[in-house]
C-alpha cells in the first residue's frame, strides 16, 4: 500500500484491504458486520472508504479475519490512525461544503481523471476571474471575503495536484462548444480563461478538447460528470464518478454504472475535435473574445 498525504485516500485504501481480508476469511459483509455487533451500513462505509474507523474496531476486524501477520496489522492500524488527521483543506472548512472534502482528498490520489463540462470551464482549470465571477453569480449570497477564500482554495488545489513534488495525473477536459461560448465574467475574463485552456493543452499530461455545434445530438447531454481512475493496484474499486449539483454531490463506484459513464466519455472523446484542432479553434475563441472585449470598451 503506496504512501499518501491525503487521509481521504488513507481511508480508501484501509477500506479496500479490510474488503480483501474479510472475502479472504470467506464472509459477507452481513456476517462480519453482526459478528461485530454493527449495522450493515457502517461496515460498507469503513469498507468503501466513506468514515474513519478508530485502531480498536481495526484490531477487531483483523482478529474476527484472523489476521496473524504483524507487519499487515500494524500497517492497517497505523493507516487507521493517520486517516483521522486533517488534510490541507482543512483551513478552508469556513467556505468549502463539506461534501467537497471527500473529493479533494481522492484527486491526487488518481492516476487519470476526466471531466466533461457542457456549462462552464471545470474548476480545477478556472483562473482566479472566472471562478470569482461564477461564485458572485451563485444563487446562494457569498460575501465578497468568502468569494475570495474559494477561489484560493481552487488554486491551491490546482498547485498541488500539478506539483513536480509527486506524479501528477494525466487529465483528459472535454467542453462542449458552449462553454467557450458563455463569456462568464465578461469578454475580457473570458478571454484570458480561453487563453489559460490553450495553454493547459499544452502540458504532457493535459488533454483538452472541444466537442462542436456540429455534432448536434451527443452522450453528454444529460450533464456533466467527473470520473477518476485509480492505479491498477486498486482491484476493487479503480474508477468512481463523481456528480455535482448546487447542494449536494454524488459518487458513483457499481461497476456497471461507472462502465456507462466511461463508454459515455469515450464517445464524447470521439465526437470531440482533435486536440490539435481543439487548439485551433480555443485560439479563435480568444482572438474573438478580445475583439468584444475592445468593442465594449
């Protein structure tokens, strides 16, 4: 089990080892959960990941498992332990939802992610205007000091995912053609956010396409949707999506779900513009965005 900084990913990582040791010691999870004298639901989400669980109920699962390897034993308590340390999100807790703390902690952790946006520019690719112009649109009132503690959240989420310290994921942005479109901020953000894409394009590990007008009926229609993908060394659970909404968020990780959503992107991919292309046109979009910007000056 690979060494990580996020204790969201600790708690997945325990979760899937005391998934493997449990169907090792032949049961389910409705046994092992009454021979611990449990709900069924707080052992799923040990399993899944969802909860920290304290050292003692890991000592009690290992011995109701009859785990005797004293190496696995203090790595699963220690990993127990270190699970319930704060992450570096911890000090925006007064302006981030809480929900969108199960997501910070899983992103570095993946070794791709995709994002398909059919409104707005994804957030971990908005610069500091564009984010603080859709966080003064909010339907919810956000004060001018709060605006500004998220979009530094969103930056320093940016920064360390894409830090040299650590592998960075490889990240695949498919936008359909009317977030370039939708000049969020005005003609002039708008325009260094198309330029900002570009740019991100660029990177190695970024991939940015546009799926046109052109193409008329598409698989994303429904709205946009997240999916991460984890090393092959996690058997269980190597992808998830992730859905947002303005008040909640969901994860999605049934195996057959979480294929419809991956055939779903692999189609947008298809149906999108060639990267190279996809840059073509992102270069239009900004010359076009400037040439507003000046006529409304």
């Amino acid at each position: 089990m690979p060494a990580s900084n996020s204790p969201t990913a600790r708690r997945r990582r325990l979760g899937v080892e005391l998934r493997r040791l449990r169907e090792n010691a032949g049961m389910t999870g409705e046994e092992a959960a009454e021979r611990m004298a449990w709900s069924g639901s707080k052992l799923s989400r040990i399993e899944r990941g969802q909860v920290a669980t304290n050292s003692d109920d890991v000592r009690d699962l290992l011995d109701l498992y009859k785990v005797e390897d004293m190496g696995l034993r203090t790595s699963l308590v220690t990993l127990a332990r270190e699970s319930r340390r704060r992450g570096w999100w911890h000090v925006y807790g007064d302006v981030m939802p809480e929900r969108f703390e199960v997501y910070l902690g899983l992103e570095p952790e993946a070794a791709v992610l995709r994002f398909y946006q059919a409104q707005i520019v994804p957030g971990l690719f908005q610069t500091e205007a564009y984010a603080r112009a859709l966080l003064e649109a909010h339907p919810a009132s956000v004060a001018p000091e709060e605006v500004e503690r998220r979009v530094e959240l969103r930056i320093r989420r940016r920064e360390l995912l894409f830090s040299e310290r650590s592998p960075s994921p490889h990240v695949w942005v498919v936008l359909d053609e009317s977030v370039l479109h939708r000049p969020v901020g005005g003609p002039h953000v708008m325009a260094d956010q198309i330029a900002y894409l570009l740019e991100a394009g660029r990177r190695t590990q970024v991939t940015v396409q546009v799926v046109p007008f052109g193409i008329g009926v598409h698989s994303g229609l429904d709205g946009a949707f997240d999916i991460l993908e984890f090393p092959e060394s996690d058997i269980h659970t190597p992808k998830l999506v992730h859905l947002e909404n303005l008040t909640s968020s969901l994860y999605i990780e049934k195996a057959k779900e979480v294929h419809f959503y991956t055939v779903a992107f692999e189609h947008l991919r298809t149906a999108a513009l060639h990267p190279e292309r996809t840059r073509q046109v992102l270069a239009e979009m900004e010359r076009a965005m400037r040439a507003r910007a000046q006529d409304d000056e």
